[in-house]
C-alpha cells in the first residue's frame, strides 16, 4: 500500500519501488489548494477510470498507473489486499481523480477533508 503524507502545503504518495514498477510513475505530489475533497470511492469505481496509459492492470489483482478518458485523467494505485479504496477529487492538472487502496479510506477521507477546510 502506498504511503500517504499529508503536509500543510501538499500531499504525498510515496510509492515503493514495485509499485513505482507497477505504475510506471514516480511519487505522487499533490498541491493542498488543487484538493476538492475525499471520499470513500463507489464499489465499483475500477469501471469509471477510463483506458491505461501506462501502467499495470490485471482484474481482480492489481490496477496501476494513469488512466484517461475524455475530459478525465486519473492516477490510480490498488491490490485485491486493499479493504478499501480512497478518491480525491482534485482540480488542475495532471489528474482529475485520485484512487489509492488503502485499509480505512472513511478515516482517511476524514483527516484529509478536515486538513483542507482548516486551511
């Protein structure tokens, strides 16, 4: 599972390296001012991230990388060993959305919604 940082000015995926491999994407750093909000994302979220480029993906194991369709970008990073799954909903560029499998996506959600309204 992916590292979460959560600082005053930004947010940070800390990727290992195989997940850096899986990805085909470094860290991710996120600016507190493009963060919309977090949620618990829908069960069936993998169905809304459009076509990989690149990444990783096999159904079921693992789905990794960037995802685009039209007028939607999205970096994605979860395992079946993930309980559940974690969406920021992000302004700016490059991405849109944000899905990373975590153990409590709920408490998760939480800290960061409270972070970004105490700004």
């Amino acid at each position: 599972m992916p590292i979460l940082e959560l600082k005053s000015d930004e947010l940070v995926i800390r990727l290992s390296f195989w997940q850096r491999l899986a990805a085909v994407h470094g860290d991710v750093h996120i600016p507190a001012t493009s963060i919309r909000g977090a949620v618990v994302a829908d069960p069936k979220w993998d169905r809304t991230i459009g076509f990989k480029v690149p990444g990783t993906a096999f159904p079921g194991f693992i789905i990794a990388g960037t995802y685009i369709k039209p007028k939607d970008s999205a970096f994605v990073y979860w395992t079946r060993s993930n309980k559940s799954v974690l969406q920021l909903n992000l302004s700016g560029r490059p991405y849109n959305r944000v899905f990373i499998g975590v153990d409590d996506a709920a408490a998760l959600a939480e800290q960061i919604n409270d972070a970004i309204t105490a700004c």
